[in-house]
C-alpha cells in the first residue's frame, strides 16, 4: 500500500511539474547552469529551490524554546520534523548522486537549535551539489529506489520535494498554534 502511494504521488507531481512547464517557460527566469529553459530539470530545480527557502525560512524563525512543541503527543516535535528532514534530504538526493550516506541515525545527536540548523543547511548544501553534476541524460538513468524498485534518478528529487512540502504544511500549523505567523505569509499581514 505504501509504495503504492508513493508511486502515486511521485506520478502526481511528475505531472505537476510538466503541466507547470510550459509556464515555467514563458518566465524570464534563468533555469540554471547546464539547463535549458526547455528542461523539465528547469522547473523541478526552481521548485526544489523555494522549497528550500520555505523550509529554512520556517527553520530560522522559530526561537530554541518552541522547538520542543508539539500539538499533540501522537506527532513529531518541530526539532523532531527538522531532523527528519536532514536525514530525507540525504536519502534522496543520495539516490541521485549514487553516494552510500550512511544510516540517518547520525541526525539524532542533534539537539540544540543552532546544530539542527547547521545540519538541515548543510543537507540544502548536499542537494545543491547533487544538482550541480547533474545532467538531463544522468536524471533520466535507472537506479533503486526505495524498496529496490528500478525508478528514474530524478524521481528522488520529486520525492524529497513532496516531504519537505509535507512537512512544511506541518511547521506552518506549528507555528501558527504558537502564535507566530510564518515568514512567507508575514509580509501579507
């Protein structure tokens, strides 16, 4: 059942990202090194991009005394959310690069506020590097992923970009029932 979600979802924001790049393409953005504008690398790059500074943004405006919160005792703390999401993004964009990483279980020593953000930019890092040596013919190989299923390279990325945006949805919630107002809707206000 699980993978077959999985599969599903990936599948879901494959066709987001092709319906949304013909749009993509009217912009005058620049896709990034090595990628034409044509790319259907061009549009999933610019996503992961403001996923990233989505998920910072909440990251960085939450002051080290919330980081313990959370709404309900069956769910994750905001630390726990962000840890998760350092050890995500290493597993997936390790699918694209082909880099054995290791176990996640490194992550759970984080504690303080200032480790976990070092560590959740630093896996940010690690994903910019991936998509700096990759290329439309290298995204479009073969390789495992999860549970040994032959996939597409970039397919991994379309995963890490659904948890983080899954668990961004989560920390805005988080933030919100603490009274904050997350940093993308705060120029709204």
């Amino acid at each position: 059942m699980i993978k077959d979600a999985f599969a599903q979802s990936v599948v879901v924001a494959a066709l987001a990202l092709l319906w949304a790049s013909p749009v993509m393409a009217q912009t005058p953005a620049t896709p990034g090194p090595g990628f034409p504008a044509t790319s259907f690398l061009a549009p999933t790059k610019a996503t992961w991009e403001s996923t990233r500074t989505l998920v910072l943004g909440i990251a960085d405006s939450v002051p080290e005394d919330k980081y313990d919160f959370k709404p309900t005792p069956a769910v994750r703390t905001f630390r726990e959310v962000l840890i998760h999401l350092i050890g995500e993004n290493y597993t997936f964009f390790s699918r694209v690069s082909g880099d054995n990483l290791g176990s996640n279980a490194r992550f759970d020593t984080l504690k303080s506020r200032a480790e976990i953000l070092k560590a959740l930019r630093e896996s940010y890092d690690y994903g910019a590097g991936v998509w700096a040596g990759l290329t439309e013919e290298k995204a479009l190989e073969m390789v495992a992923g999860r549970g040994g299923q032959q996939t597409q390279r970039w397919a991994a990325i379309l995963g890490v970009i659904q948890d983080n945006m899954n668990h961004y949805g989560n920390l805005v919630v988080y933030l919100r029932l603490n009274g904050m107002v997350p940093p993308r809707s705060a120029s709204r206000n």
